[in-house]
C-alpha cells in the first residue's frame, strides 16, 4: 500500500500546506532529488501555544510532533507533486519548547517519527533524528520539525 493508502487507512489527511513565515524557502532542493523543509510547527487548526513539562504533557506533546510532521509533508508534496516519489527520509530535527526541567524531548519527536515509520515503512521512513529541548520557539509554539528527503526524480 502506498502512503495516500496509508494515511486514508490511519484516517489521517494532509493539511493544506503552512504559509512562509517569514524570508525562507519552504522547501528547497538541492543535490540530486534532495528536499530541505523548513521547521513547521504543530498548527493545523486552532492556534497552540505554550511548553512541554509546564502546559503540556508527552502525549500532548507527540500528538503535536506528528501533526508538525503532517504539515512538513503537505510543504514536500506542493515541492514534488506526488509523496510516492520519497525514497528516504533522511534527517529530521525536532525542537521542543521545555520547561527547564523537561528532558523527554527525545519522546516528543517520537509523534513524528511514529508516522513516518507508519506511512512509508522502517527502512524508508525512520530517519536519522535530533531532539533538541529550546527556551523559545516562534508564536510559542510547543514543537516545530524540519526535515530532509530524498525523492526520486
């Protein structure tokens, strides 16, 4: 099954791709059939704001991961056209709006990885990973990812 077949599986949808939030690339190619998103936050809906280990839990903070993720491959399939075109997801980083004495990030991140495992298999879809825990992320936000594919072109 490809990942659309996946995701309607899971009943899971692409949201329309977030806007540029300021003077970057959403996504930049590079090298041979190399995509760079930029970091993408959790907002698919209503706005969210606040950090992990004060107003925001783990659980909390993984649903946020994949929905960050969701949104970085709404960016790759406006760039790509097609999603069946990833070969490998490369790297991603996760950073994570903590609380001083939260040290779950790695945890965090796992709501996105989770969902690239579940859409595209291991061997595709398990990245190479950074969980990085931040002081302050843009709009408050709790969690924002970028990411690194390579697709066939």
């Amino acid at each position: 099954m490809d990942i659309y077949g996946k995701m309607k599986e899971l009943g899971l949808a692409l949201p329309q791709a977030p806007a540029r939030g300021g003077m970057y690339a959403s996504c930049k190619a590079f090298g041979k059939g190399l995509y760079y998103v930029s970091g993408c936050g959790p907002v698919i809906g209503e706005p969210i704001e606040g950090r992990l280990g004060r107003e925001f839990g783990i659980g909390e903070g993984k649903q946020y991961a994949r929905d960050c993720m969701l949104n970085v491959l709404a960016i790759l399939e406006a760039a790509v056209g097609d999603l069946r075109k990833i070969k490998n997801v490369v790297k991603i980083t996760t950073f994570v709006q903590s609380a001083d004495d939260f040290h779950e990030q790695p945890a965090v991140a796992n709501g996105g990885t989770e969902l690239l495992r579940d859409l595209l298999g291991e061997k595709i879809g398990l990245p190479s990973r950074s969980a990085i825990g931040v002081n302050a992320l843009p709009g408050n936000i709790p969690v924002e990812t970028e990411a690194l594919f390579e697709v066939e072109i």
